[in-house]
C-alpha cells in the first residue's frame, strides 16, 4: 500500500565500552551500515530524526555524513529517545512528507550507576540528599510489591538474567558475552533487594540507525522489507507508579507502558497473541517480568511458569530479548529502543545468525521504558 | 534531640510539626480531594488550582520497600566516601486514605522488613550533613 511504511537498511555499533570511539561517531558508523545494507547513499535521505541522552547531538553528524542540507530533528527523550526519533520519521513518511528516512540512536555513559540531578526531573534537591534519587531503588521496589502480589519467585528473576547472557553469548554486538547460571546470579552482590548485581543492566556505550521508506520505494529498496505497522509513545497518567516520585496516589492507573502496548497492538490490527518474537526493556530482570504482562504478551501472574518453563528462551514459544536485552547489551539510552528494532527486524528477515528462533517468525513487538514514566512500543510484520 | 537549636529541616517545605513531633506537609485539592507530597501548586489528577497544604498521618503502613547496597553518587548525594557507606532501607509508606510517601527507613535489615508493617515519621540526620535533618519512617508499635 502506499501509505506502508517499512524498514529497509539495518546498521549498528557493537554495544560495550569503546574508549577513543565518541557517541557521534558510533553514530555515524551505524548509519553507514544502514545505508549500506539498503544499498543507497546518505544523500538519498530525505528526512532524518536522531539522539542521544548524553553524546551529542545527532544532527551534527552531518559532518560526517555529508553536507547535503537534510532535514534532520534532534531528539532528546531520555529512554524513548529512539522511539520518539522512529515516532516521528514514521509520521513523516505515512503523511508523504518524505520517501526515505534514517533515524539513528547512540550514547556513551561513563562507568557506574546514572547519577540523575532532582532539580532536572521536577523534585527538589532534598531528594538526592536524602539518598532517593536512584532509577534502581524504583525498579526494586516495583518488582518487590509485584512478587507479593502475584507470587514470582527470586529463581525466576534469576532466570531472566541468565537467558539475557545465553542469548548475549550468541551475539557478536553484545557487551556481555559470557553464561551465567542461575545460581551465580542469586549469589552475586547484593544491589536493590531483592535484585543483585547480575539481574541489573549497566549504563554503557552504542548506536543504531535504521533506514526507513514508504509505498513504492520499499521493494526498490529491500528484498524482505520489515513492515512497521505501529508506533506509539505515551507519558505516565495519574495513579501509575514510575521512576522519581516522592509519592504515589493510592488510586492506581495502568502504566504507560499498558497504555503504549494497547495503542500499538489496536494501531496495528494485531493481537498480542500473534507476536513470534519480542524485545522488552530489561533494565533490570523484574522489569522483563513485568513488562512482559503490562505490555499484554502474558497475564499478570503468568511470568512464573512462563519463564520456568523457557517459554520465553530463543526456542520457546514467545522468546523476549532475543539478543541479551538491556542484561547483556548494556544501557546506551539513545540506543536501547532502535536496538530492540534492529533485533527484531533481524529476526523477522533470518539473519539473526546463532541467536536465529528457530520457529518462523512473521509478527515482532518491541517496547521501551524509562524514566519518568514514558514508554514506546512498535508492532513490526514481514 | 535535646539541644535542637542548631539543627536545621533539610526543606522547611516538606516539614511542619515540631522537631520531637514532626508531620509531612503535602497538599489537598479543594475540589477532588486528591493529595500530594511534596506540595503542588496545581492538581495533578484533576488540574484545578485551588490546592492548599495538608499535614499528612504521621503513621501507615509499608506498600514496598529495598535496601540501598551502593553508595549513591555525589551530587547529589552529599557525601562521596564508599568506604564509609552504610546500607539504608528505602519504602513507600501508605498513609492511609491518603498517599503513598517514599522514605528513608530506619530499619537496614531486609529480614525486618515486610510489605503491611506499621511504620511512623522520624526525622533522621542527612548523610554527610549531621546538622540537618530529613525525614524517614521508622517501624512501629503493632498494636497502636
């Protein structure tokens, strides 16, 4: 149809620590790989949107991509930074506005956990100074009411993270490329309780770009074109429970990720049931879990057995972070969301190499959430 | 806290009461009733303006809690030093029919912590700045 819009070139940096490499410039190297892999040129770009959290801005990699007076608007939304750049050449391309788009996400973070300012987020500085003003202490106490309520156990969570490193062990581009077992991820250090040192993913370094086309410029330009079919983004309702927040109302609302998940599902005509392969935000194991039901893949309750059983393993019947995620790629915000792409379109196409699903996969979801209470999904067909 | 002169509220904003018996001062829309902490010059449920502040419960109960194992980066933190780092436990305190506050929990041992334990507000020195004080919830009396 002349109103699709699809990907057609698939670029990226290899995750990890790259000391003398500048985000802009994995950046850049991405973007090349992109265009690349659609077989055309920077100046057949028509449209770009890109970011990052804390390398730069993207648009100046013009110079390094070539002058060629592109439209290019920078984004910069925290961990839907990725989503919002796809978000919007999305928009471009369905209303005709452009033909051929890129959108690209990078970052480079310096060792050890984010160290978030309150004044930037709204909430005073007392809260830093009273030790509260770090993303993990939420992501525990997320996961911590949710295993009382619906019975998941600390092996489950556990086993999130070892699947996260099976997986990252078959991925040239992971950052964490070693098994680990179950047991040594419950022994590891204490972080947040109840999560330890390997259930929680690291700030890290990395980039992606896709290229994306519209109507009759897809076939001329892939030989398996991955169909986006939707892409919503939604910030947080009252009563949902999110990063950074001095309080929570005792009236509780779905989460943003909920609300994300719904519209890209009803946007795209397809049901959360018909997903093959899934790409989560893993920023720590119970936050796989849990998104795994917010964003309709599973009931609430369900992940237990799920995830006991290796339902969501590469060889399961619904497998999530296929590439080791969050776990084992590490957190380059501007990237994590056009990664979870990037991986899902690889698997879509087949050419996801060692780490491949074995089943055939027709239907991909992504779903990216951050801080303070934004997420991002993506429905992706072939 | 016998001699409290010299002691100072890390925000009088959040804190009325008295140093012995301190309350949390959020805010109470006048048209939904919704309350907040920290206070907000407009409602973030229904957007009307006509808020003003509130005392909350000094007691409740603990809705989730964790333990801080790392030692938070400074800023903003005040202090930097790992080596003199001490675990602390973190929770949300229900109040009831009223909010949800985050908190500093006096109580470190994860073994001591339960989800529904009756909590109450303390005021508790700020790390790495002993002459002024932040609020926390320390666990309380049962059967109070």
């Amino acid at each position: 149809m002349s109103d699709d819009v699809a990907i057609v070139g698939l670029g990226i940096h290899p995750f990890g620590r790259h000391d003398g490499v500048s985000g802009l410039e994995m950046g850049a190297i991405a973007a090349r790989r992109a265009l690349a892999s659609a077989g055309i040129a920077w100046k057949d770009i028509d449209f770009a949107a890109g970011g990052s959290d804390a390398a730069g801005n993207a648009d100046t990699s013009v110079s390094m991509l070539g002058l060629t007076g592109v439209p290019f608007i920078n984004v910069k939304n925290g961990c839907a930074t990725g989503g919002s750049a796809l978000t919007t050449a999305h928009a471009m391309l369905a209303s005709g506005a452009a033909e051929v788009a890129l959108v690209v996400g990078f970052d480079k973070h310096p060792r050890g956990a984010f160290n978030p300012l309150p004044e930037d987020w709204g909430i005073g500085s007392w809260y830093g100074e009273t030790g509260l003003m770090l993303t993990t202490q939420f992501f525990a106490m997320k996961i911590r009411r949710y295993m009382t309520e619906y019975d998941i156990s600390a092996s489950t969570l556990a086993k999130v993270a070892e699947k996260a490193f099976a997986n990252g062990a078959r991925n040239p581009n992971a950052w964490r490329r070693s098994p680990l077992s179950e047991d040594e991820i419950l022994g590891s250090r204490m972080v947040n309780h109840p999560l330890t040192q390997y259930m929680f993913c690291s700030p890290g370094e990395g980039a992606v770009a896709l290229v994306l086309a519209r109507g009759g410029r897809i076939r001329e330009l892939a030989r398996t074109p991955v169909y986006l079919r939707s892409v919503t983004f939604r910030t947080r309702r009252f009563g949902s429970f999110e990063v950074f927040a001095p309080s929570i109302p005792i009236e509780s609302a779905p989460s943003a990720t909920t609300e994300a998940a719904a519209a890209a599902f009803e946007e795209a005509g397809i049901s959360p049931g018909d997903v093959d392969v899934a790409q989560i935000q893993d920023t720590e194991s119970g936050a796989e879990v849990m998104h795994l039901a917010e964003t309709g893949l599973c009931e609430h309750g369900e992940q237990e057995a799920l995830i006991q059983s290796g339902a969501t393993a590469l060889a399961g019947r619904l497998p999530v972070n296929t590439d080791g995620g969050c776990l084992a790629c590490g957190e380059p915000i501007g990237a994590s969301g056009l990664r979870q792409v990037h991986e899902v379109a690889l698997q879509l196409r087949g050419e996801a190499g060692d780490r491949q699903v074995p089943k055939e996969c027709r239907v991909g979801f992504t779903q990216v959430y951050g801080a303070p209470g934004v997420s991002a999904c993506t429905v992706l067909t072939v | 806290m016998t001699d409290t002169r010299e002691l100072q509220l890390i925000d009088p904003e959040l804190i009325g009461g008295t140093l012995e018996n301190p309350t949390l001062i959020g805010s109470e829309c006048g048209r939904c009733g919704t309350v907040t902490f920290p206070r907000q010059r407009s409602c973030p449920r229904c957007t009307s303006e006509d808020v003003r502040p509130r005392e909350l419960a000094t007691r409740g109960e603990l809705w989730t809690w964790t333990v801080q194992c790392f030692a938070p980066k400074a800023p903003p933190y005040l202090v930097g030093g790992v080596e003199e780092f001490e675990p602390y436990g973190v929770g949300y305190i229900e109040l009831p029919g009223e909010v949800r506050v985050e908190a500093r929990l006096t109580e470190s041992d994860p073994d001591r912590l339960r989800i529904g334990m009756p909590m109450e507000l303390t005021l508790i020195p700020v790390p790495g700045a002993s002459d002024k004080l932040t609020f926390a919830f320390r666990p309380a009396e049962e059967d109070q």
